[in-house]
C-alpha cells in the first residue's frame, strides 16, 4: 500500500515537472501515422527531448568546425560557423522528432 503511494506521488511530482517545460514558442507537432502507430511520448514531450538533442548537435557542430579550422590552418569565420552550427541542430531536431512519430506544422 505504503508502495503504491509512493509510486502515484513520484509520479505526480514528474507530471508537474514536466508541465513547466512547456514552451508557448513551440512548434505545432502533428503525428505521422496516429490510429495505427501512436508517437512515442507526448508532443510537449516529445519537444523537450528534441530540443536537448538540437542543443548538444549545436555545441558538436561549433566544436568541429573549430577543429576543421584548426587542422586546416584558415581563421574562424563566426557566420560561417552559427550557419553550420544552427543548419546542423535543425537538422537533428527534425531527425529526432520524426523519430518520435512527429512531424512539425508550418502554418
């Protein structure tokens, strides 16, 4: 009994946690393939995952290009390095979502 109560209220305290990560900026989700094979997790979920993804694929990206730079013996063009860093987290964002069974929504 004792078990239970306290499995319901971790679970409880992990919902609410979970609720603040909601962003109002979020893109609209929409599921790929939903009577016949659900998302993974949530959208809200889903979102939070993908962007902890986009964000490491970010720091990755800005780390190579150093190197490349580096090995290559040419100066470090900051555009040029925020263009790679941010077209190479996009693109892991986008790769993770569909992973997750969503695509995103232009509007």
């Amino acid at each position: 009994m004792l078990r239970s109560m306290v499995r319901a209220l971790a679970m409880c305290a992990a919902i609410a946690m979970l609720a603040g990560c909601v962003d109002a900026n979020a893109p609209t989700l929409v599921p790929v393939a939903a009577p016949f094979d659900p998302p993974l997790n949530l959208p809200g979920i889903a979102h939070h995952i993908c962007v902890g993804d986009g964000n490491f694929m970010y720091r990755e990206a800005k780390k190579q290009y150093e190197l490349r730079a580096g090995m290559g013996g040419y100066p470090i063009d900051p555009a040029q390095e925020e263009a790679n860093a941010t077209a190479a987290a996009h693109r892991q964002y986008v790769t993770c979502l569909s992973s997750q069974g969503y695509r995103i929504y232009d509007r």
